[in-house]
C-alpha cells in the first residue's frame, strides 16, 4: 500500500497537471476540468483513474461539446471501458496506462551509472531497438541520470534513465535490448536506477502501458505500488 507521504507527493504532481489544489484531487467520483498550462497544447482528453474515481481534463474551447461526448460514467466504467469507448469511436487511445510509485526496492547486481565511455554501448542499443519503443523507453546518456545493465559479452542489455517531475518525482524510462529480453535485465536496471533516485530525495514512478505485462510485472516485482491509471484520447483525426 502506498505510503500517505508517497500519495501526497503523486496528488501534488497530478494536481498541478490538472490545475487544481491537491486537496481537490478524486474528490468526487468524475471531476472534469478545462485544460490547464500544463496539457494547454494537448488536442485531446486526459482521464486519470484512481479507487472508482476519474480526473477528466478537456480543452477549454470544445469543454461543453466533449463533455456532452463522455460516456455515461459510473464507478463501474473502468479504464479499459472507457478507453475502449473512445477506440470504437474511432480515436487514437493511448492506455489504460500503469502508473506506480515505490518507497523502497531491491538492490541488485550487474548495474551501474553510465559514463562518457559507455555512449558507443548506448547508440548500439538504440540501433537495436524499435524506433518506436526507443522514444517511448530510451534515454539520452548525458543528460538524465542513468543505470545500465550489462550483458557478459559487455553490451547493454537494459537501460533505464528518470527525468525529475515537479522537483519531487523520478519518472523512470526503460527500454532493453531485444537480444536479451526475459533475463531480469530491464529488472536490475530499474530498481538501480530507482534506489538511485530515493537517495536523492525524489520519489520513483513507473509508467507502462497496462497491456504490456512484463513491464508491469517488473514494476510490481520490485515493490512499486499501484496508484492508478492514465487514459489519453487524442481527438485529432477522430471520428
């Protein structure tokens, strides 16, 4: 169960996204809001899902004819329901998306900070990757923190990078090497880079799509901890 102080911090955050106080966050059953500067230049809607609770952020300028678009929400309308609402309409959905912070987790071995040295490894692995899995998972060496996971033949077989959210939170990205997918890697470098980001103070957060069960089971294997899930609908190009 997440900690009040972990829940705190994530309200915090999504609060600030939704442009509300934090003490507002879930506290009717649907709660819709005008977008705020945050998704101010997103052409769509965002839910956040949360205990049979939803965040529903629209554009301001099409507020009342989305609103009048929604389906009929109860607390039994859950995400993949209302994701699939809008699939069948004819947008592009993105989610239901896992969403977990974690107040401790494993240490493990075979992980390390990357270095200067390390950047070849890294441009390898993006070559291998799928273009799109590297720009939904990969991190750019340098710039962010990260911590790789090697292969014995010296190759990196999972990289995970955080970038820091509203000064409280480490949103982790991970993205491994298709040649040694199944051995734990994407695992180790996550919880190293995770234990990293609690010794400097800031909470992890896991982000996945729900569909995308081994990534949620790295997630729940080391100890992060269900907050809710995000739905977003893009509306251009919809039906």
């Amino acid at each position: 169960m997440l900690s009040d102080s972990a829940v705190g911090i994530a309200n915090r955050h999504w609060a600030s996204e939704f442009g509300i106080d934090p003490e507002g966050m879930f506290a009717e059953e649907l709660m819709l809001v005008r977008h705020a500067e945050a998704l101010a230049d997103y052409d769509g809607i965002f839910a956040l899902f949360r205990e049979g609770r939803v965040m529903v952020s629209l554009p301001g300028d099409r507020f009342e004819a989305l609103q009048r678009r929604l389906p009929e929400w109860s607390p039994a309308l859950d995400p993949r329901a209302w994701a699939g609402y809008f699939r069948d309409a004819g947008f592009r959905v993105i989610g239901p998306a896992y969403i977990g912070y974690a107040g401790a987790v494993p240490e493990m071995e075979g992980v390390r900070n990357l270095s200067e040295a390390d950047l070849a490894a890294v441009e390898r692995l993006r070559l291998a990757c799928d273009p799109e899995e590297w720009d939904h998972g990969g991190s750019e060496a340098g710039e962010v923190p990260c911590s790789a996971a090697f292969a014995e033949d010296g190759e990196i077989a999972a990289l995970a990078g955080y970038e820091i959210w509203s000064e409280e939170i480490a949103h982790i990205s991970i993205v491994a090497h298709p040649g040694y997918r199944g051995r734990g890697y994407g695992r180790a470098a996550v919880a190293h880079l995770a234990a990293r980001a609690l010794r400097a103070g800031l909470l992890p957060q896991y982000r996945t799509l729900e569909a995308n069960a081994p990534s949620v089971a790295i997630a729940r294997a080391l100890g992060f901890e269900r907050y809710g899930c995000s739905v977003a609908v893009r509306l251009a190009g919809g039906g």
